[in-house]
C-alpha cells in the first residue's frame, strides 16, 4: 500500500490556511466598503 | 569500544559525529558549509545562541567542513521526558520557527530529537534545520512532523492517559493521526481538541487519496504579507493548542510519598536523611550528583540549591511532572527523567546508533550518585540481585555514593513486599555492608528511624 505520511495533517493545514486567507481577504475588503460608507458619509457632510 | 559514533546522518548535508570524550562534532557537505554559514548570520540563531539556546558551533579555519559542538553534560531523549518538557520543547519549536518566519524563513523538521535539556532549559542543537522559505507558501513545510512527534502524543497522553514512553519509543517520528484515531472513543472524536490534528487527517487520508503522489501540497498565498500573516496565524493555534494540554491531576501511588513521610516517625527520618546529604554535600561539593529513585525529588533541589548540577530519575510520571514544574519555577539545575530502572532506556535508531542508552550515558559521569530508599524496591518488584544493584551504583560514580539500607521490617519494605517478606530476612546491615564493600569503602554510616534504616556514605573503590 502506498503510505503518504502526513498527507492527512498537511491537507488540514491548507484548510485552515485557505479559511485564514479567506478571512483576510474578507477582513481587508468590509474595511475598504466600512472607509467607502464612511467616506460617502464625509462627503455628504 | 574506543570509537568514534555517526549519531546522526539523515540530513545530507551535515552528519554529526560523537566521539569517546564526548564531544560532537558536524561533518558537512561543501554545500552545508553554505548553508550553515548563512544560518549562521541569522539574527534568530545569532540571538538564541547569546541566550543559550541553541547549540554553539566552533569553526576550525583549517578545516571548514567541521563544526565543533560543546558536550551537553546528559544528553536525554523524548521518551525520558516529563509531559511538561516535551510541551515545553513543542513550544520552543515553534517559537523559533515564529522567530525564524520573521525573517523568511522556516525549520525543515520538527522532531523533538533536535531539542536536548540543559537542566530544564530547552537548547535547539540541528543547526541546519533552517531552511529559506519560499516566499508566499502558506503554512509550515513541518506541520504534520509536528503534530506526529510533539501534538498527538501529548493529547493521547493528556486525553487518554496512554504514558509517553510508550509512544514515543516505540515510534521515532511520532504517532500518526490514523494511528491515534482508533484509540480516541466515540464521543471523544467529536472533541474540539482533537479535530484539527487526529480526525480530519485520518478523514482526508481515507477518502482523499489520489493516486501515488502526495496529495497535498502548501499553496501560495496572495502576497508575501499574506502568507506570512497566515503562517504566523497557524503557528499562534498550535502554540494555542498545546499551552491547553498541560498535565491534569497529579497524583500517583508515589507522588504523596513526600505528604506520608510528614507524618510521625516519618518526619525524623526526612530531616535526617536531609542533613545527612546537607553535610557530605557541603564537604565534598560534588559538581554533578545522580539521584536514583528520586520521587519528587526533595532532594535533589538540596543539592541543586548547593551548586551540584542534578539528573533525577524516577519512574513515576507524575513525580517526574512535578519535580519538572518546580525545577522551573524555582530555576534549580535539575534534569529530571521519567524512566524504570528496571528496564533503562535501550540504544535506538538505525544500527542503535542515534541515541544512547540510559546505562551508557550514566557511566562514571557522576561525582555522586544518591540511593535513598531504592534498593528495597529493585529487590522486590524488580528481582535484581543486591550486589548487581551496588555494582550498577559503583558504575555511575566517580567519587561517591550514598545507600540507605532498609529493615525488611520497616512498614514501607513489608508494604512492597506483601506476603513475600520472609523472602528477605537476609536483608541484615552485615550482608548490606558486605555487598558495598566490594566497590566501595565505608566512610561514615548514620543510624535512623531506630535503627530501621541506616545511610551510608561510601567512597568509590579504584577501578581494577
């Protein structure tokens, strides 16, 4: 049988480093549409 | 005998070598000596190295391919260690590798066979586990090495009391996830705890295998910010999930020995043995003492506290936990060791040359080993003879040894031996002072606990 050791471990790394990334991405991005609404707001005033 | 050792030889590009005095030196490649020399220029390295931990390396000008490293005075290995140092030694790792992402780069291994204690301080000895990372990799290239070597272990230890021993010695790299998995119950598998490292690896290895290449492999981040702040993330769980599993009760047979001793005539033999120790310690200010049988080790903190450099070695876990918390909350010089003597760490790895066994690294290595109430239990539970017990004894020390012989009357012999107690009626001081002294002479004995026990402090013989 072909053994791949610590294939199982890595492939939960990449998950929890695509869902880190992801929140990343997210976190940045409502920050930029937060400063968007803000800045609307701004000009509004 | 009388030759030089290749005690590690899996990284192509340095092999180290272990010779008779004890000094080890690093046989590199040309292209290791590249590699070192930037290692080297490291702020991480160069920063450990002031603090003293990480392995010093002397460069000879004649010969740059050789590194020498000084001799760490015990050498100890993973499966002798308390739950808390293995811990401890996990944490460490990632912290350097924490310090070493800072820079761009990362360590290739993460064995606990790259960490040795200098007492209870954790030293980082492969000089040549740093590797340049690639820039925008996400995660660590070690992570599933860590979670087998140093994570598993310690859940499986903490979760479901399997000893440490007996996965780590059995196993080099560690227990693979879809080893553990079938050891966890049920419910347990719906753990938080054990998720992330025990059951979606061995889910992922089931039914995500594909084909003969590995399956996964660390994708890129967006940017080199990204992946770093990824990395970092990732290392920050770990160290999260491993700060958690510190020891959870520590009780054993053994562990209250101490407690039991405060009571009656109990506390009188405490005190005496205690000054005993106090006085040859203070005459002989031996440099390195052994205490066999050290429980939670009282005694060894008296000799640390004077200036001796301590290895302790009991083979109750939890006393073994203890006397590790307190070696580093007080900062005493102690190396305490979970192992049986009855059955000593053997020489393990390919050809039985990558560690040494327990009974190697212990020869004449000691100015003074102690054997507080010991002997008693290697006769009865362990079956070995008296006179190859004080021969053992002779073989580790240099300078001087202290026995306490014990009454097969006392309550602690006849609550080992049991019904099995007329079997040791022999047990006489006479036949005690005749076993030592064929190693060893007699210089001072002191009667205790009316006369149920007696110390004596004994001078190595010359070797014939």
């Amino acid at each position: 049988m072909y053994i791949d050791p610590g294939a199982g471990a890595m492939g939960v790394q990449i998950l929890i480093a695509g869902i880190l990334a992801t929140l990343l991405t997210f976190k940045r991005n409502l920050w930029k549409i937060l400063q968007n609404i803000r800045n609307f707001f701004k000009l509004g005033a | 005998m009388g030759e030089n050792r290749n005690i590690s030889f899996r990284d192509p590009d340095g092999k180290l070598e272990l010779t008779e005095d004890g000094t080890v030196y690093r046989h590199l490649t040309p292209s290791g000596v590249i590699r070192f020399l930037q290692i080297r220029a490291l702020k991480t390295v160069q920063s450990l190295q002031g603090s003293g931990n990480w392995i010093d390396c002397q460069t000879h000008p004649q010969e740059p391919t050789r590194l020498e490293h000084p001799r760490i005075f015990f050498p100890s290995y993973p499966y002798e260690w308390a739950q808390g140092m293995l811990r401890a030694a996990g944490l460490f790792t990632i912290n350097v590798n924490r310090l070493l992402l800072s820079e761009g780069w990362e360590l290739k291994d993460a064995s606990p066979y790259n960490i040795l204690f200098r007492g209870v301080k954790p030293i980082f000895v492969d000089h040549l586990s740093p590797v340049l990372r690639s820039a925008r990799q996400m995660g660590w290239s070690a992570y599933g090495q860590f979670q087998r070597t140093f994570h598993i272990p310690l859940l499986l230890n903490h979760r479901n009391r399997i000893p440490l021993p007996w996965m780590l010695l059995a196993h080099r790299d560690g227990v693979q996830p879809e080893t553990a998995f079938p050891l966890l119950s049920a419910l347990g598998r719906f753990h938080p705890s054990v998720i992330a490292p025990i059951v979606m690896p061995t889910l992922l290895h089931r039914y995500c295998r594909v084909g003969p290449t590995p399956s996964f492999s660390l994708k890129a981040g967006e940017s080199e910010e990204d992946a770093g702040i990824v990395t970092n993330r990732i290392l920050r769980g770990m160290s999260r999930s491993l700060n958690t599993l510190a020891a959870k009760s520590l009780t054993s047979p053994w562990s209250g020995y101490d407690e039991v001793l405060t009571d009656k005539d109990g506390h009188q033999e405490n005190l005496a043995k205690e000054n005993f120790l106090k006085q040859v310690l203070s005459e002989f200010r031996p440099k390195t003492m052994l205490d066999l049988g050290c429980n939670r080790g009282k005694y060894s903190r008296i000799a640390a506290l004077m200036g001796s450099t301590c290895v302790s070695i009991d083979s109750d876990p939890e006393c073994i936990e203890r006397l590790y918390q307190q070696s580093v909350t007080e900062n005493l010089d102690i190396l305490p060791l979970q192992v049986d003597l009855g059955l000593p760490s053997p020489a393990l790895g390919w050809d039985n040359t990558e560690t040494l066994s327990l009974i190697e690294r212990m020869k004449g290595k000691f100015d003074l080993t102690l054997v507080y109430a010991l002997i008693h239990h290697l006769l009865v539970r362990e079956r070995i003879p008296l006179d190859a017990v004080v021969q053992f004894v002779a073989s580790t020390t240099t300078g001087i040894a202290i026995f306490e012989w014990v009454d097969p009357g006392d309550f602690q012999f006849k609550r080992i031996a049991g019904p099995s107690i007329e079997l040791y009626k022999w047990m006489t001081p006479f036949v005690f002072r005749k076993a030592l002294e064929k190693y060893f002479s007699i210089e001072r004995e002191s009667t205790i606990q009316g006369g149920t026990r007696i110390l004596y402090l004994c001078q190595r013989r010359p070797r014939a």
